[in-house]
C-alpha cells in the first residue's frame, strides 16, 4: 500500500472518530440549540467542521500540518455558508413538496424520490453559485496577503478548470448522491450532516489537488 492510500485511510479513520465524537459529546446541545436558533447553528456547525476539512486538504498537499492563509476569515465564510444553507434547505424540501403536492413532481408518497428530488434541483441550481463565491472569497483571502485586489483573485482562477471539476463532477458524483442522503435523515440532522460532508469535501479535493497540482474549491 502506497503513501498515498495509507494518509487516505488515515484521515478517513480521524473524520470518522471525530464526527462519532461530535455526535455522542453535543447530540442533545446541538439539537436544541438548533432548533432554537437554527441560523446560528447552521453558522456553528459549519465554521468548526467543513473549516476542519481545510486543514486536512492542506495537510494531504503539504505533508505536515500548517494553518492555512486567512483560516479564520476562510471560517467565517463557511459560517455564513451555513446560515445560507439552512435557509435553503429549508426552501427546497418545501419547494418540492409543493411540487408533489400539486402534481407538478411525481411519487409524492415516496420518500427517497422526495429527497432526490430536492437534492437534484438544490445542486444544479443553488450549489454552482454558492461554488462560485466560495472559490471567489478564498481566492481573495489569499491574494490579500499580497495586497492583491479582488479583480486580482477572480483572474487567478483557473475557471475551467473549476467547472470541470468542481461542478460538473462533484455535484453529480457526490454531492446529489450526499444530499439524497441528507434529505432523507431527520429534519434536526439534516445540517450538522451536511457540515460533516465538508469535512469529507475537502478531504477530496485535496487528493485532486496533490494529483493535478491545481486549486479547486473546498
């Protein structure tokens, strides 16, 4: 078994524990904190766990643990990813469930075509621009570091490279396959999983990154 494999296993090991732990040690806090504040929490959760997969796809490239350029400010745009997403989780189950309901969608009594359904049109709409701006945003963290200007981090952004990768194989490769998954979980799971998924994102992304020697989005 190569290097490669051996740091994949690894860290697929130290994500399982770590989401086990988060579970166990903050299952009831979570689920009252956010249900109470859900916005809030979708920040929370977001800002420590997919920040978390950030630090394992710099540590796959680099071989060492290093902080990544502007992790906190990187943070907190996953945070605010988070509270967009509880918003639009929220718009999407219920949009489609109109649509079964009027008859516009078809099998309306099944579950799982529910989920698909609502994991389909969230990433082949919603998901390419929240990509989008999440590539922008961190590209601009790092360029300013270099007082590089925001026209500076949008032209460093090998685009095609981006969409081939990062949207026309992520969203149907793992991110409809993921959210199907998702909407089928309790309504109070649904966001504390999908931050979870960021983890397992970035852990991706960076084994394509150290193959390609290109930067996609995490």
């Amino acid at each position: 078994m190569n290097d490669k494999r051996k740091d994949m296993l690894i860290w697929i090991g130290v994500i399982l524990t770590l989401g086990l732990l988060i579970f166990l040690l903050t299952r009831e806090f979570f689920l009252v904190f956010a249900s109470e504040i859900p916005l809030l929490g979708g920040f929370v959760k977001f800002f420590f766990l997919a920040s978390y997969g950030d630090l394992i796809a710099l540590r796959i490239k680099s071989k060492k643990w290093r902080i990544p350029v502007g992790f906190f400010y990187k943070a907190l745009v996953w945070g605010i990813i988070g509270v967009f997403i509880v918003m639009i989780f929220s718009v999407y189950a219920q949009g489609v469930a109109y649509l079964q309901s009027s008859a516009i969608l078809p099998f309306k009594e099944s579950a799982f075509m529910s989920a698909l359904f609502i994991s389909v049109l969230m990433n082949f709409t919603f998901a390419p621009t929240m990509m989008t701006a999440h590539r922008i945003s961190d590209s601009y963290i790092d360029k300013r570091k270099e007082n590089g200007t925001l026209k500076d981090a949008i032209q460093s952004i090998d685009f095609v490279q981006f969409f081939k990768f990062t949207v026309c194989r992520t969203i149907p490769l793992f991110w409809v396959p993921a959210h199907t998954i998702t909407f089928l979980l309790p309504e109070q799971y649904r966001i504390i999983f999908a931050a979870v998924l960021g983890i397992f994102l970035g852990l991706l992304l960076g084994l394509f990154n150290s193959k390609n020697k290109e930067e996609v989005m995490t």
